[in-house]
C-alpha cells in the first residue's frame, strides 16, 4: 500500500449517489498494482451544489474526476476545454486537471467499444441494433456509428431515437448507416433477424426490475452477441435468455472497467491493468452479496 503524502495525486469521483460505486474500488486497485502515488476517493455532489465542488476541485488541485449521474452534461458548463468526443456527444465523464485547466473527456464509448474486443468481437462491419436513447446509448451509438455497417437505434421514445440518429448524421456525415425506430416487437423481430450485435443500453433489467428484459426470448439466436450495459445484477434476464439460445453474452461490467481503464489512461498516461481492476470489482460485487445475503438471512 502505497502511503498517502502531501504529494500524493487525488481523484475522485462525483455524483449523486455514488454510495454504491464500485469505481473506488477499481481505481484504487489499478493504482496501487502499479505501485502509483494516487488516491481514488468518491463525493456526493448534489446538482444545486456542482459549481461548488468544481470550484473545489480548482481551489484543492485535485488531479483527476470522474463524473456520474446526474452530473454529464451540466458539469460541461464549468470546464475550460472539451476532447473531440466529448463535445460531439455532449457528454463527459472524466476529467483532468492539466496545469490548472480542467479538460473533459468521454469514456463510456470507448469503454463499450473495448469491451467489445476485449470478448473478441469485432463491431467493424457489423450489423448493430442498440436499445435506448439516453446517455450510454448516445455514447456507444456515436462511437459504434463509425465502425457498424448499419446502426438501429430503437428507444421507447422515438423522437429521442431519431434525434440521436440525426445527431449522429449530422456529425460523421451520410456515409454512417444510422436509423432508428420505436422499441416495439415488430421492430425487434424484423432487425435482430439479422443483425450481429445487440446492445441493450436502456435501464430495462436493471435492479430492482431484474425480472423484466427489453426483448422477447424468441428473437434471440446464435448468431447474436448480445451485450448489456446493466451490471446489477450482472446476470440480467436478458444475458441468461441469450445465453440459452446460443448467442455469445458480455455483461456491464465489462463496460464499467473499460470504461474505467480508459480514465484511468487519460489520468496516469499508463495502461491500464485491466485484469487487476476486473477481479477488485468482483471480489467487492461478491462480498456486497454474501452482505446483502446475511441481512437478509439475519431478518
Ligand atoms: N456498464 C456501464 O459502464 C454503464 C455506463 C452507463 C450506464 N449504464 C447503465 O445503462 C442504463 C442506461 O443508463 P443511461 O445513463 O443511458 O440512462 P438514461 O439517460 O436515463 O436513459 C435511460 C434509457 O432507458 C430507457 N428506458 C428506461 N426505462 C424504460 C422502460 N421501462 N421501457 C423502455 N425504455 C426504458 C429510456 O427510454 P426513454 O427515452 O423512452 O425514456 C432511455 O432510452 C442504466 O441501467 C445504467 O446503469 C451502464
């Protein structure tokens, strides 16, 4: 364990809430491997209270951030420089202090991206329907746009769909192959016929509504990946249904510590020991269940 100085670099993370995060954990983890003098600590940063901690952040030197819900998009206001992809998507979740200018970055594309290939899929060329039209479907669609043959993009509010495909358009031009629709059954069963990659990036499955799962179990098959961006639980119905009909299945986590990784290279100018933050993650995830599980047995 590396001892905390008066030259040790801070990060953190802000959000609201951030008591559940894992990001502590991986960050730590990933530092202290390398043997780094950087500490990773989380802030609840209330929205009415975001021009504060940045101002904070300034004022303390902190060195590096990650930002979560619900801050994205509102923190861009308070930064001095915006990276190409953050500005495109209009989204930032890392940041860095860099000689008292605070630049911000996005990772949750790439993040999606690498996680991809780290399971040995290839999104170049591909077929890729992808659910939801919030903020982690706006990252992953703009950075899988440019590799995809053709990107679906199927959201219970279309509008949202359409603009995100416009946006996208309007950002990488004609030659992208982006359309999008209404995430309805027919829509589904006519696209994943033959599409490669399913991406569910709406919160459909996600905890405490683990019994539900955006697409009905018939249209899965496999030939499909299928990727979940949720990762409580980190087996949702959807991955357990694909996984059973012979699709290949890559889970959120896998998302988070890409994701992660990537911010941590922003930050450290080092590559990051991705194996190391996985096992932190899955070893804190473990031991918050065996937790959750003795209450319950408690009770
Ligand atoms: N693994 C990772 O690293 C990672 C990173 C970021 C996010 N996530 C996960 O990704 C999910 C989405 O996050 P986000 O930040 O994009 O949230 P968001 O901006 O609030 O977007 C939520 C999306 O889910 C859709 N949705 C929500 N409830 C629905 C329902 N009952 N039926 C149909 N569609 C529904 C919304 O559709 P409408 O537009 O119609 O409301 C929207 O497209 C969350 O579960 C989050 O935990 C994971």
């Amino acid at each position: 364990m590396i001892g905390i100085s008066g030259r040790t670099r801070v990060c953190a993370l802000i959000g609201d809430p951030v008591w559940h995060s894992l990001s502590p954990t991986i960050q730590n983890a990933a530092f202290e491997h390398l043997g780094l003098d950087y500490v990773y600590v989380a802030f609840n940063v209330s929205a009415e209270n975001l021009e504060k901690a940045i101002l904070g952040v300034r004022g303390l030197g902190i060195y590096g951030l990650n930002i979560t819900m619900p801050h994205k998009i509102s923190i861009i206001k308070y930064l001095d420089i915006l990276d190409e992809s953050a500005r495109r998507i209009g989204s930032v979740n890392t940041v860095l202090n860099r000689d008292e200018r605070l630049v911000g970055y996005t990772t949750d594309g790439v993040g999606a991206l690498n996680a991809l290939r780290y399971a040995g899929v290839d999104p170049s060329g591909k077929k890729i329907v992808i659910l939801g039209a919030g903020g982690a479907s706006r990252a992953i669609s703009f950075t899988l746009a440019e590799y995809a043959r053709e990107l679906i993009i199927l959201n219970r509010t279309v509008e949202r769909a359409v603009d995100l495909a416009r946006n996208i358009r309007d950002a990488l031009g004609d030659l992208v192959n982006v359309k999008a629709g209404e995430l309805a059954d027919r829509n589904l069963e006519r696209e994943l016929k033959d599409a490669d990659i399913l991406i569910n990036a709406t919160s459909i499955g996600m905890k405490p509504n683990d019994s539900e799962t955006p697409v009905r179990c018939d249209f899965l098959h496999s030939n499909l990946t299928v990727f979940d961006i949720i990762y409580e639980p980190l087996e949702t119905r959807l991955i357990r249904e694909a996984r059973i009909a012979g699709a290949k299945t890559i889970d959120g986590l896998s998302m988070l510590i890409h994701q992660g990784a990537a911010s941590f290279e922003i930050w450290t100018g080092m590559r990051a020991p991705v194996e190391v933050m996985k096992e932190a993650a899955l070893k804190k995830m473990r031991e918050a269940e065996g937790y959750n599980r003795g209450m319950k047995d408690d009770w």
